[in-house]
C-alpha cells in the first residue's frame, strides 16, 4: 500500500480544522480533537488554560478550564493533589511558547537539572507510562494568562518514535492544537458547581447592559429585592466579591450573551 500523498494529508487537515472550528461546544470539540490526535500516536492529553496566573500560582484551581481523556488512577493524583504544579513540562510551558519535545527531560536530569519534587512527578509518570510526548505552550498577549497542552505517546511508543512523527507532522499537530486551543476561548465553559441559573445569567447580561437593579427590575418582571438575590447568588457562584467582577468572569467564561441551542 502507497503512503498517503501530501495532498491527500493536507485535505484532511482541512476538512478536520473545518469541522474543528464548527463545534458546537468543548465537549464536542474535546472528542474530536482525542481522535484527532490518537491518529498521530498521542492517545492522551491533558490541556489546560488559566486566566489567573501570578509570579508564585496559577490561580485558583476552580478557575482553571482542565481537559483531559486520561485515567482518573492518573488524574486522581497529577491534578488533585496538585502534582501538575511541580512537573517539569509545566514549568517549561510556563516560560516558553510553542512546541517541546520531551527529550529536554533526560536531557535536564543527566545535567542534574531536576528537582526532587519534579523528579517525584518524573516517577510517577513512569509508573503511569506517560513517558514520551510533546508539550505545547500557546501564545498568550498578557503574563496572566496561559494555555497548554501535553501529548502523551501511546504506551510503548518511544521518544525517538515521537520525534520521528513530529518531524513527519510537527505543522500539522500544531496547527490543529492552536486552532483548538483558539476555538476553546470561544466556547462556554464552567465548572458544574460554579454554573448560573437562567436567572442569575440573565441579571448579570443586564448589568452588563448598563441597566440599574430597577431597570432589571422592571425588564425582568421581579422586585428589586428578588433581582438583588439573583445577583448575591451569581457572585457566589462565581466566587466574586463585586457584580462588576461577576459580568467580567462570567464574559471571560463565554457565559454571557450565549444562545441556547
């Protein structure tokens, strides 16, 4: 069997970032970009977005977009009990943009580069075979924010097997990650225990509007009082202090001025 022409690869491409930039929503756009991705060898991946950076966090976790197709055995650990903070392609997304091989790692820990704490993350992915891969880091206008994605081989697939697919494919892959990655900021996102009634979202899209708690009142067909309550209960779902802090995340999250269906 011939191998696949160049046109025939960058057709696909096409017709997958076509249907990439039509997803209806991050669930949608999330399964497609796993099988996308698992075509080139990287059955899992971990992506992950946060507007709330500082010199010593990345904010609070609970704000953080996180997708991920990995195990929960993995996840469990690697999110929950904050491993991702010490992993050394954290690190390296965090000061760089683009694309990076894994290689760096052996290359980091035979120069004695490696922390103990990093070194326990290293370990730890070994037992999970999260052992060879690339990491992407997005381009991002303002040191607040940042957006990665790690590509993790499938189990038995070797780091130089991984090099020789990016040399092969490295554009595409990347290409399709950015692409992703930008229709991700466009789409709704929140944690379940963070989302806002009908309600509340509505209240809030008109104080974004300019309108005063008694306009709402009246356009809304409530009392004052009860607009107020939708307020108080939107900004503790959002963990905010302020209803002007409330339209701004609930904006950054894509919630604002949404249509159904």
């Amino acid at each position: 069997m011939s191998a696949p022409s160049t046109t025939a690869i960058a057709d696909k491409t096409i017709s997958y970032l076509d249907r990439l930039t039509r997803a209806p929503t991050i669930e949608e756009l999330w399964h497609m970009h796993c099988q996308q991705m698992a075509e080139f060898g990287f059955d899992r991946l971990i992506y992950g977005f946060t507007r709330y950076r500082t010199p010593n966090s990345l904010g609070d976790p609970e704000d953080f977009i996180v997708l991920t197709n990995h195990s929960t055995d993995y996840t469990d650990v690697f999110m929950g009990q904050g491993l991702y903070f010490h992993a050394p392609m954290t690190h390296w997304a965090l000061e760089n943009e683009g694309a990076c091989s894994w290689r760096i790692l052996a290359q980091k820990l035979a120069g004695g580069q490696i922390s103990p704490q990093q070194l326990r993350v290293m370990n730890f992915n070994v037992i999970h075979k999260v052992t060879a891969g690339y990491t992407i880091s997005f381009k991002s206008l303002s040191p607040r924010i940042r957006g990665a994605i790690a590509l993790t081989a499938r189990p038995g697939l070797s780091q130089d097997g991984v090099d020789a697919i990016w040399a092969e494919h490295g554009q595409d892959i990347l290409v399709m990650n950015n692409v992703a990655h930008l229709k991700i900021m466009t789409l709704p996102h929140f944690t379940p225990a963070r989302g806002l009634t009908k309600r509340q979202l509505e209240a809030l899209q008109w104080v974004g509007d300019g309108k005063t708690t008694q306009d709402i009142a009246l356009l809304m067909g409530l009392t004052a009082a009860t607009v107020e309550k939708h307020l108080r209960l939107a900004r503790d779902a959002l963990a905010v202090e302020t209803t002007a802090q409330a339209v701004l995340k609930a904006a950054f999250q894509n919630q604002m001025f949404v249509l159904e269906g």
